[in-house]
C-alpha cells in the first residue's frame, strides 16, 4: 500500500492512495492534523485512511518528496513510520541512470521536466517542497502538491521498471529511502556524549577552556616552541608562514601536510606535528563544537544520505563521520544501558567476490579473516594478500603491487577482471553502474578536453582508478545501507541505531536486550547479503559487541 502525502497549512495535509499508476485506487483525505493521521494509519495498517488493506495489515509505503522536510515533525510527535519512497533520492538515482547526473532532482523540478516546464534548481537545505509546514515559499509549476507527488512517482516506477534490471534498482530505492528515515532518526535521537567527560578530556589535552579567540594553554605552548626552533615568530596555522620559514632554514617543503612534514629532519617539526593534531581536535570537536552540537547529553549530527557520489553518507554539520579514536571514550551509554558496536570486517573485497563470482576469492571470504585465507596464495604473507586487493580495487601501482597484482591476476582471473573492466570502462569515458545501479557520473567536459591533449593518458588512468574502485564501493554503500534498512525493522523496544559509518553501526539499548540487539546485527548482515547476492558462499561477518563506553569496543 502507498500513500502520496502532501503538507498543508498549520499542520493539514493531503493523502492519495497509490496504485500502479498515476490515478489514485480511492478518493484524497484532506486531514486537519497529518502527523496524526499517519500514526493512525501506521497503527491500523492503514484501514485508519479507509483503505481496504491486506490481511494482515501492512504498514503503508509513505511516498512524499523529501524525508528532510517532513519527517522531522512526525519524528518531533514520536511517530516513526516503517517505510517510505523518498522521490528526491529517487530521482537523483533515476537522473544519474540515465547519465544526467547532478541535475535537479526535487520533484518540483521532476514534474517539470514531465510538463515540459522550466525546470527549476534545486534549493539548499531542507527541501522546499512541502514546504507549508514550514511556513516558507513554495516553488515549482503551478499545481497541487499533491498532484506532484503522485505524477512524480508514477513517473519513477515506471522509469525504474526500464532499469537494467528493475527487481535490483527497486532494491536499491527502497534501501536508499530507508537510509533517509535512519538519517532523520538520527539526528533527532542522537548519540549519547557526556559532557563531563568531554571537558576532562579536553582540559587534560589542552589545558583549561581559553577565552573566546585565546589559543589553549598547550597549543599556545606549542606554537611558542615552533617559534623558538625556527629563531623568530611563526603562527603555525599559516602553512605559508611555515613554508617561508622552512625555506629560511634551508629546507624545501612543498606543503605542509603532516605527512611530508614526518620526512623532514628540523627542531620544529616535532612540536608543529604536535600543535597540528590538538589543533585539529580543538576546532572539529572542541568546546565550541560540543556548543552547537551536543544537547542534553546527545550528539546530534546531520547526515547527508548518499553525499558522495558511491552512496556514501556524507554530514553537514557535526563531523559524524570524523570521530577521532580520543573522542570514543565520551560515547558513554546510559546507566543501565550498553552501546552495541558492529563493524563489518574486509567489507570491500568481500563485495568484489561476491559481485565478480571468483570461486577462489568466495571461497576465501567465506572464512573470518579473508587476508588470511589469502595468504598462501601471496607467499604466505597476509599482507601481500591485503596490499594485492586493496591494489586490485584502488588501482595501486607503487611498491611490491605490480608483482602480486600478476599473482591475483593468474590466481583470482574473474575478480582482477571485473575491477579491471570498469577501470577500461571509466578510461574511455564510459559510465559504470554499482550492483543494485547506482550510477557513477559521466566524465566532465574539462575531462574530455584533458583526454584529448598532452596529459590524455593521465587522465584516462585517473578516471579508471575512480570507476575501478566506484563500482566495489557503491556495492559496498548498498550493503551497509542494506543492513541499516534490515537492522531498523528488527530492532524493539527503546533500542535505538544511534551512529552510522561507512560500514560501522552503533545501538544504544537497555542492558537486558543486549543480547537480542547483538544477534539482531547478525541476521541483518546475513538478509542484507541474501537480498544483494541471493545463494553466494562470500561471508560478510558484523562482530558486535555490548559495551558501556565506545572506547571499550576496540
């Protein structure tokens, strides 16, 4: 069953239910309290809304434009629906199928390229259509909202039935769309963060909190140090004034990157180093940031669902997904409650074998430790087997790689040619899909002006190392983001996802349902595999573990 929602004003809405088309299967609801009425139906299974359900009930499938602009209210009001069509995210997909990608992707701009309208750009922020709950402009072509969002969804379904292989497009939007309410879930529930501890931890790194503008005593120490060893005055926040005197004591650095800076030998270098990495902590997850992004005792970031172009999530706010390990121990869980920690293990080459159907490799990632099972193959050395995949994915060319890459390549043909067929694939300018049909963007015009001239071999390599390793990332995105959708749908009670990254989640339950919350991550792992690759022998393993402190997971 799914539902069409449209905001109105001072908390109104609209409801359509769906069918296979355009034409909606029973008369609108026009609704004085929509947050209600999508409880109601979540509740009902629906019959709230007087629509015949099915026996039993299910929980409708709630299509509306953006979860960023609606959902925050439902949440606000407890109300957490169990699925949902997100068409912005699902245009974006569509549009990007299709080789047209970053164009605008809000349904407003969706419907007017259906009419034959101008199309108008995509607004920043929250998104703008339904925008009435909200209280700001509405934009896009003179019709309904309502009317756009049933439109703009029969267009895509039937769009995504013209995929490649619709069953794994429909997949990947589903997917997609449940990341959208994870994301929104949250931001809102927020990881748990003790203040306290954040401020012990950072007075005990930085000294006392300063005055706004004043550097922290140790950074202050520091960055006189630097200007001891170099005889004069130097900020150590200017990389110009760092590299000027740099060149004043006779050496040449081309940046001041900590790693190049680990290469040189000069009495500055040891406490830049140090004032670089408590600088860093003191702007991205100091007092300030703890201001603006921890309220009672949560943290909560904003994410960007599919902020980068392989589906990764991205943050706009809070630096979510750059925790540093210091920062783990002011991840506390509540007294008697336990953060369950999963991470999945050597998720990358795992997703290769699987997508490439490598006997031998499947056969490798059916084991734990997947570089291990390797090794004998690689001399007997686990890291030969790591440096050998990682090179295979990432177009690595430096070091021992070329010679193990011949040894994956006579050992493991099938995977080195999968990845070696999307690296052809990107160098001739190619578009190349993930395994549910993420697609990556076509080469750029400033792209094909390089591949033309002096620097044309260059280039060419350089996007083939992208689409090489962009369709075993995406896969990988979509499997978390699998997970995550399974994972939301088993998890009872007050247990709550709490964090995300990459391949990493976090619960925040009672202590008692631990135990439940853990196996939980396992068979979320095992049916996101299933609903990916079907009957494959590639073991994709999440070891979790219940702690009181995140620290304490690793």
């Amino acid at each position: 069953m799914r539902i069409a929602v449209a905001a109105g004003p001072g908390g109104s809405g609209v409801l359509r239910p769906l069918g296979p088309g355009p034409e909606p299967v029973a008369p609108d609801l026009v609704v004085p309290d929509l947050v209600g009425a999508v409880r109601d139906a979540e509740r009902t299974g629906g019959r709230s809304l007087g629509v015949r359900a099915g026996e039993p009930p299910e929980h409708p499938r709630w299509v509306w434009a953006d979860a960023r602009a609606l959902y925050p209210a439902l949440l606000a009001a407890g109300v957490r629906p169990a699925r949902c069509h997100d068409l912005a995210l699902t245009e974006s997909l569509l549009l990007a199928h299709d080789g047209r990608y970053g164009e605008p992707r809000s349904p407003a701009a969706a419907y007017a390229r259906l009419r034959g309208l101008p199309v108008p750009d995509d607004h920043t922020g929250a998104a703008p259509v339904q925008a009435t709950l909200f209280e700001t402009e509405k934009p896009g072509p003179p019709a309904d909202e309502i009317d756009v969002v049933a439109a703009v969804h029969a267009d895509q379904l039937t769009r995504i039935a013209a995929t490649a292989d619709p069953r794994r497009f429909r997949l990947l939007v589903a997917a997609e769309s449940a990341g959208a309410l994870v994301a929104a879930e949250l931001a809102h529930d927020g990881m748990p963060w003790r203040a306290d501890v954040h401020d012990e931890l950072l007075t005990g790194l930085l000294g006392p909190r300063p005055v706004h503008g004043m550097r922290p005593a140790r950074l202050q120490a520091l960055a006189d140090q630097v200007s001891a060893a170099f005889g004069r005055p130097v900020n150590p926040d200017s990389p110009q004034q760092i590299v000027k005197a740099f060149k004043s004591a006779g050496v040449s650095v081309p940046s001041t990157r900590s790693q190049v800076l680990k290469e040189v030998e000069h009495p500055g270098v040891a406490p830049l180093l140090a004032y670089k990495e408590l600088a860093r902590l003191f702007s991205f997850h100091g007092w300030a940031w703890a201001d603006q992004w921890v309220r009672e005792g949560r943290f909560h970031p904003e994410y960007v669902v599919a902020g980068v172009v392989s589906g990764r999530w991205a943050t706009s706010g809070g630096g979510a997904l750059q925790i540093p390990k210091v920062m783990r121990r002011v991840v506390v869980a509540d007294e008697g409650w336990r953060l369950v920690v999963a991470d999945a293990a050597q998720l990358e080459p795992r997703v290769l074998a699987a997508m490439a159907g490598d006997r031998g490799l499947a056969a490798a990632a059916g084991e734990i430790d997947l570089y291990a099972a390797l090794a004998q193959a690689f001399g007997g050395l686990r890291d030969n087997a790591k440096i050998a995949l990682l090179s295979a994915m990432y177009g690595g060319t430096s070091g021992d790689a070329p010679k193990l890459l011949a040894v994956m390549r006579q050992r493991f043909p099938r995977a080195y040619a999968f990845v070696e067929e999307a690296a052809r694939a990107g160098e001739e300018g190619k578009l190349v899909r993930s395994w549910l049909g993420r697609t990556s963007p076509p080469p750029s015009a400033r792209w094909r002006e390089l591949v033309l001239g002096p620097e044309g071999a260059r280039a060419a390599r350089d996007r083939g190392r992208f689409t090489r390793n962009f369709v075993v990332q995406a896969t990988a995105a979509e499997w978390a983001l699998t997970l995550l959708a399974v994972l939301r749908g088993r998890l009872s009670g007050p247990a709550r996802l709490v964090f995300f990254q990459h391949d990493e989640v976090m619960v925040h339950c009672p202590a008692e349902q631990a135990d439940e919350v853990v196996a939980a991550v396992g068979v979320a792992a095992e049916e996101a595999t299933r609903l990916l690759f079907g009957d494959t022998p590639v073991r994709f393993p999440m070891h979790a573990v219940p702690v009181g402190c995140y620290a304490d997971a690793k």
